[in-house]
C-alpha cells in the first residue's frame, strides 16, 4: 500500500490549516538501491506545535543484518528489530496514517527513495506523497545554515 493521492483542496489554505505530518526514516545504510529501512516515524503537526501523542513509529525487520555503522548513527540493533514486523506490514498501517497530509522532512528526498525503493522491492505500488523538504526551505531563507544542520 502506498500514499493516498495528494488533496488539491489545500490550495490557498493558511499553513496552519494543512494537515502535515513531519517523517523521518532510519536504515540500514545510505545506498538506496541496497539498504533497507529499520524504523519509521513521524508526528502530525497542525496548528501548532508537535504532538508526540499523535505519533507514528515503528520498528520494521530489514531482511537483513543492520551495520554497526548504522547502529552507531540511529542506535537501532539486530536485537531491537528481532520480532518487528516487515515493510510489507508496517507501510500500509503508515500510508493510512499519514492519510492526505503533506509530509514534510529535512533531507526528504533520501526517505521518499528509500521508501519507493522499498515498495519496489516488496512489490507493492508507489504513489509519491505531497511533501515539502525543509532542507530546501533552509537553502533558500538561510544558506549559511546547511552545513550546521544534521542531514
């Protein structure tokens, strides 16, 4: 299961008013192509601030062992994964989470392809999200600050 189509009814609300949820995914490395996703994350933000009570995250079993590399980066073990569910399981309890929202991220790109190489990988049909990378926010309003922020 993928996205739900993006709403075009959001079109000249305030940004308070869209429904966005904030993502973030862990994996086993950095190679689209060969990683896999070990947790996904995220958090509804409408309104306001972040509400972790309206908060999404999941283990989920990569296939494969996770590098101690990676461990030292999001600190997610073999021993953390054993039991979750897979991709498979946890993206369409996610996808129907996540609803219409606009997701949003910092560096976004890299976990929409991971997630898109994942569903492929599965076989299971990819719809993008509507989604904003504030990393590109950030390289617009304040360039100075990318190499500051954590990718």
């Amino acid at each position: 299961m993928s996205f739900l189509a993006a709403d075009d009814s959001y079109a000249g609300l305030p940004l308070g008013a869209v429904p966005v949820v904030a993502m973030d995914t862990e994996t086993t490395g950095l190679d689209v192509a060969r990683d896999r996703v070990v947790e996904i994350a995220a958090v509804r933000l409408q309104g306001g601030p972040a509400d972790g009570a309206v908060s999404f995250a999941r283990l989920v079993d990569p296939g494969i062992p996770v590098p101690a590399s990676s461990t030292d980066i999001h600190g997610i073990t073999d021993d953390d994964l054993a039991g979750a569910e897979t991709f498979a399981q946890v993206m369409p309890a996610f996808a129907e989470w996540v609803g219409r929202s606009v997701v949003v991220g910092y560096a976004l790109g890299f976990d929409l392809a991971v997630l898109k190489a994942e569903h492929t990988r599965h076989g299971l049909r990819w719809t993008a999200p509507r989604s904003l990378d504030v990393r590109h926010l950030v390289q617009l309003v304040a360039p100075e600050q990318i190499g500051r922020a954590h990718v």
